[in-house]
C-alpha cells in the first residue's frame, strides 16, 4: 500500500511543549519540532526513553496543547478530543468496560454516534472479524486474554471511524509470541482500511516491520526528530532480509547515540 502523499492527516509546525505548571524558565520537553505525516501513512516514532513521543501523541490526541507552534490535522487545528483522532493503549486491562461484551465494547462508538442497533451490531461484526475474533463475540473482558483484549481495543477504536489511529506501544504489555502475531496483524489491519497510523514503540524491530517511514526522536528536553528514514521494504516483511537487518542497526545506532548524547561530539 502506498500512502497519499497530498494530504496531511498530522501537521507540526515548529512546535514547542511544555506542561502547565512548570517553573518559569524550565526547558522545553519538545522544542523546534516539524512533521508532516500524510493521509494513509504508517509512520513510526522511536527515540530513547524521555524524548516525548508520547506527548507527541497526546498533542494529536488533543490532550494536550503546544506552548509554542502549531498541530493540525488535515488542516484543522486540534481543541480537545474528538472522533477523527482514535487511540489504542499499551494497557490490556484499564480501557474495555467490563460489563459490556466483546461486541458491545466494538459497537460503542457507533452507538455514542447514534446508529441504530442493527447498524451498530453488522459494524462491530465487521471489525471484530477483521481482528480475528469471530466467535468470541459475547465473551466478557474477563473471559479473554491478554492479546484477545488488544484485539478487541484495536477493533473498538477502528469501528468510531476515526481518520488517524494512533497507538502508543499497544503490543509492550503482551508476551514475545502474542506481540509477534499482532506486529503482522496491525499491519495487515492497516492494508485494509487505508487509514493514518501513527505509531509510538521502544522495539526497533517492530518499528521496521511495520512502518512506511520511522522517526527518531532526539532526547529531552528539547526534543524533537532527529531523522526520518523512508522504510523501502515490501508487506509483510522478512525479518531475516539483510535489508531488513541493516535499517535495524542504523537505527540502534541513531538511538544509542543520542542515549549517550554522543551526536553533542559529532
């Protein structure tokens, strides 16, 4: 799939960040940041821990608000919450209600939009087929796994019909095995419906399987994108590609040495 490269669903300009309450003066957690991440993309942001990617998300989610520049998506600028920005969680267990079932947590976000009860019931279908839980529809959250529940979050979220997905480290709570799965289910998830992903993880690997371009965050304070590679690997990749291989080792690279501030000596 290739991502529409005329439309920008996320847009930063020049923003800077920094969160009520800290002392005058304080530096910024994200300082100078640009990025544009077009309509249809699966953009993955990596960086050491403490660079901010997570309220880079927060700012798209509407959260949170820049001290300084612009966020925007397709061109609207962001004044809270709203149904064309989803996001999944890396927690399995805070973000499904408990007393509804397995079809009644996916078709919430249509019924909060007011479709009617065989609307609700053939959309949440839909996407709870296309995670793979067919069958499991009038199972309770405690009823599931761990990776059953992020099958049932990612539904949810794809069935409010927003415009731009984001996911902040949803597989980091999930054994190797189950996250393994998942990596190429989200990928294929994201073939499917066409929509923005922006993507936040700690796992290079991950971050190579799954996205058209990575980011990489410099370490705070003061942070913003260090580099920006355009990922030239067909879906679903090969882990075992030498190709593969060396665009996890530039980025190790790229992130060990802004860990250790190294880049300052360069």
């Amino acid at each position: 799939m290739t991502a529409a490269r005329d439309t920008a669903a996320i847009d930063f300009r020049d923003v800077g960040m920094a969160y009520p309450g800290q002392a005058k003066g304080s530096e910024l957690i994200l300082a100078e940041l640009s990025l544009s991440i077009p309509e249809g993309e699966f953009f993955v942001l990596v960086g050491p821990s403490g660079s901010g990617k997570s309220t880079l998300l927060k700012l798209i989610a509407g959260t949170a608000f820049p001290t300084e520049g612009e966020v925007k998506t397709f061109d609207q600028d962001i004044h809270g919450p709203d149904r064309q920005r989803g996001m999944v969680f890396q927690s399995v267990e805070g973000p499904l209600f408990d007393w509804l079932t397995v079809e009644e947590n996916v078709g919430f976000g249509p019924k909060m939009a007011g479709a009617d009860g065989a609307t609700r019931r053939a959309t949440a279908q839909r996407f709870i087929d296309m995670v793979g839980l067919k069958g499991h529809e009038h199972k309770y959250p405690s009823e599931l796994s761990g990776g059953m529940k992020q099958r049932v979050q990612i539904a949810r979220t794809l069935a409010a019909d927003p415009k731009v997905v984001l996911l902040d480290e949803p597989f980091a709570a999930l054994d190797a095995l189950t996250r393994r799965v998942l990596q190429r289910e989200i990928a294929r998830i994201w073939t499917e419906t066409g929509r923005t992903f922006l993507y936040v993880t700690h796992d290079i690997r991950e971050a190579v399987l799954l996205g058209q371009r990575i980011g990489v965050m410099s370490r705070g304070p003061r942070a913003s994108i260090r580099n920006i590679y355009d990922i030239d690997l067909p879906y679903p990749r090969d882990d075992l590609d030498s190709r593969f291989a060396e665009i996890v080792r530039k980025l190790e690279g790229d992130i060990e040495r802004e860990a250790s501030g190294q880049w300052d000596e360069m």
